[in-house]
C-alpha cells in the first residue's frame, strides 16, 4: 500500500497539474471502488474548478471551488496517470467504451482498471487506475474532513507539530511492540511498515521493544524516543525528496519510480551487512502482525 511518502508525492503531482483548471468531464467506468461512488458524483463535480489539493494521512483532498472536496484514497494497488493536451491527442484515435480506456498502454492492463478520469479545460486529463479497487473516492462537504468516518479517528500528522511528548502519552500504557504502535494509524499517521522498520534502525531500537519501555514513569518520553520521532520525521521528509518508495510497480502521477528504495538501511535487506559504520552486524527478518520486520539484531536494543 502506498504510504505517507508516496501519497504526498502524488498529492504534489496532482497540484501542479489540477489547481486552477476546471473540470469538463468525470468518467466513471463502473459503479464502485472499494465503496460506491456517491449519488450524483458526476453533476456535483462537472464544471467546478479544483481550488487546491491537500492530504490527510493517506487521503487525498482535492477542494472544489463549490466548497466541496472529493476525498481520495489509493489502497492497495490505485494510482493517478497525468496527460497533458499534447498527449491525449496522441491516444485520441486509440478505441475506449464504457469499461476501458484509450490509455491503457500508459496506465497499463490494456486500460481495463482504468475506472475513473477527470477532463479538464485545457485539454489535459487525470486517470485514476485501480486493479484491486481497494481505493476510495467520496464526495463531502469542506470542513467535514474530521468528521468523515475514514478520517475522524486518525492521530497527528508527524509533519504538524507532533513531539516526543505527544508520542509518550500514547504509549505509556501499551504493552505492544512500539514497531506495531508505529503502525496503529492512531498513534501517527502515515508511517507504514517501510518507514518504521527505518526509522527503528536509524534510532537503535529493536522494533519488538515494549511501546511503554521507551516512557518514564513520569510520562515523559526516554531519550531514545526523542530520537525515534526525529528519525521517524527525518526518513519520511526523505523519502518524500525522492518520491517515496517503489514497491508493488508504485510511479507518480508521471509515470516516474520512487527513489527511497536506494536509501533502505534495513528494510528487504536480510542477511545483508548493516550500514551502521562500526556494527559488523547482519540484517535479520522476523515477523509481527502478519508484516515483515527487517532489523539489525546488535545495534538496535
């Protein structure tokens, strides 16, 4: 599943391409993702402009100039594919119906999963593919983001100004792992297993450490969580540098890979040296709530 990094970067995309422009066409190719879409999602989005696009965790808010938001999610496998004029001209003699598009060459799956494109006023289009249609696509009111049932139980964005004080007071009493506290949407948002592995191996944490262990008895947070959450800000603010991370054939909105990958210290390195200078110890593999945990068993306690 495509995580914080990789949300924002196609949150970037999607804005230079969107704001401004105004929508002239929404093709909807069935009736569904992974909820229906909303009644009327054609006339209430149809002729409006897109003002500008935020992100949520890992939802995308794409803000009408109606007041309305179209709330975005890619799931597991969904992506946005960005053609200019130019380039929709290109594929305008290639055949389409009702249940695939003319772009399948560029968006892959011969457009089949190719459920969702928004046409705007300058000819450009933005298509929304999904294969295992896991991703979501709602339609609410602005100012109802922290009331939406997706949404309104999600904890703080480690962009914002989220600290060790505030990561103390959630773990002080849970007796889980801090790896699957990093993961509870609850606690942070927008970790997700890549980023947690790195941001535990970069703080010398062994990610199946007691959660309340790195607390003190006062409830203010141990020095090893003070560099967990400057780690856990620093790998994402990386990663978003470079696009995030190109797992499962993710690309941005241009069709560009993520470059993280080349960055991993730990994650999908097992039985890899680690790059810790001075460790000489061996990257190892375990597993926790049904995830894979890449760890360096010496430096990380």
């Amino acid at each position: 599943m495509p995580e914080l990094p990789e949300v924002e970067t196609v949150r970037r995309g999607l804005e230079q391409a969107m704001v401004g422009r105004r929508l002239e066409e929404v093709v909807l190719r069935r009736e569904n993702l992974r909820f229906p879409f909303p009644q009327n999602f054609r006339a209430h989005t149809v002729g409006r402009r897109v003002d500008s696009i935020r992100r949520r965790a890992k939802y995308l808010l794409i803000d009408l100039d109606d007041g309305k938001v179209i709330l975005s999610h890619l799931g597991m496998s969904g992506r946005y594919t960005l053609f200019d004029a130019n380039k929709v001209e290109e594929f305008e003699n290639t055949g389409c119906n009702d249940t695939h598009s003319r772009f399948g060459s560029a968006t892959g799956f011969d457009g089949r999963h190719d459920h969702v494109e928004f046409r705007f006023d300058d000819g450009s289009v933005a298509v929304y593919t999904d294969p295992r249609r896991f991703g979501v696509m709602d339609l609410i009111d602005v100012g109802e983001e922290s009331i939406h049932p997706l949404i309104e139980s999600l904890g703080p964005e480690p962009f914002g100004a989220w600290n060790s004080n505030d990561l103390a007071r959630k773990l002080q009493r849970k007796t889980s792992s801090v790896k699957v506290a990093l993961l509870d949407q609850r606690v942070v948002v927008g970790v997700g297993n890549i980023y947690a592995c790195e941001a535990l191996h970069r703080s010398g944490i062994h990610p199946s450490r007691e959660s309340r262990s790195l607390v003190r008895k006062d409830g203010r947070p141990k020095k090893k969580l003070d560099v967990l959450v400057d780690m856990v800000v620093d790998v994402l603010n990386k990663a978003v540098e470079v696009g995030g991370s190109s797992l499962n054939d993710f690309a941005d909105v241009n069709g560009t890979l993520g470059y993280f990958g080349h960055h991993f210290q730990v994650y999908d390195r097992e039985d890899e040296p680690c790059l810790k200078a001075g460790c000489g110890g061996t990257i190892e593999r375990i597993t926790q709530s049904g995830r894979s945990t890449f760890l360096c068993p010496r430096c990380q306690r």
